[in-house]
C-alpha cells in the first residue's frame, strides 16, 4: 500500500479546496502517516471490535446511516466510523437505541463524507487501510466525547 502524502485542514484551505465545513473536518480527521507501532494496535482494535458480538450487533442497527452505496470505498469508510461509533458505545456502556446517543451518527458520517470528498477533490494520494482506522478511530473518539459530554462532565462538576 502506498504511502500518500499529509493532507491537514491547513494545506487543504491553502490550495483553495474544499468548503468550510470540509476543511473543519479535515482539522479533526487529519490523515498524516501514522507511525507502525500505531497502526498495530489500531488493527488489533479494529479486529476485536470486528469480533464482538455486541459491537456486531448494535453495528447492524446502525447501518441504517449509511447513506453510500454499499460497495464502493467511501461506504466502507462510513461502515468503519460506525463501527468505531458501536465499540466506544460498548466500551462506555451507551444504548444505540436512545436518541441522544444516536444523535451523533449523522455529524459523524458527513464528516467522514467531507474529508472523503476533500481529499479525492484535491486529488491527494493516500492510504486506504489508514483511512479505514482513521474513520474507526473518529468513531470511537464521537462516542467517548458523547459520554463525556452527557454523562461524565455533569458528574466531575
């Protein structure tokens, strides 16, 4: 797999591509190399989460939200934020059946959508199998913020 070059907000909006709300995602979902020892232990969460039953499940439920065509490449990178988006609901103990939790999966996927449609814009080569554990890991991060957000903030204060 070949290696593509950074791509952040900043060098987004420095060659005049994208809108806003793109490059706002690009500052969040940034695809800079990730270092091997990184993209291991990505793997081995990716495959764990890929294992679970329960992260299956409430993944199933979920795929409702995903609005690409099934088969082709940005479908599997909504498909790996919802996976990530189940494992951090497993992880914190979040219900994908109550709406406010639910709630972040449409954000999230035009996010995912954003960067997408940025970086094929801009023509930037990049990784395939970086981009899928960067979508994972976007997930996983929106379902941590929402717990701390709903849940975990109001108990520290």
């Amino acid at each position: 797999m070949g290696a593509g070059p950074e791509l952040n907000h900043t060098e987004a909006s420095a060659k005049g591509g994208g809108s806003v709300d793109a490059a706002k995602a690009g500052a969040e979902f940034d695809l800079a190399r990730l270092e091997p020892a990184a993209l291991e232990a990505a793997r081995a969460r990716i495959a764990r989460a890929e294992s679970d039953g329960q992260v299956l499940a409430y993944s199933g439920e979920l795929a409702r939200f995903i609005g690409s065509d099934g088969g082709n490449e940005l479908a599997e990178y909504e498909r790996m934020a919802v996976l990530g988006v189940c494992a951090g609901f497993v992880e914190r103990h979040l219900s994908p059946h109550a709406p406010e939790h639910v709630a972040i999966i449409p954000p999230l996927l035009e996010e995912i959508r954003a960067v997408y449609r940025q970086v094929r814009m801009l023509g930037t080569v990049y990784d395939r199998a970086e981009f899928r554990i960067r979508a994972f890991h976007y997930g996983v991060h929106k379902a941590s913020y929402l717990d701390w957000r709903l849940y975990l903030s109001k108990e520290c204060y």
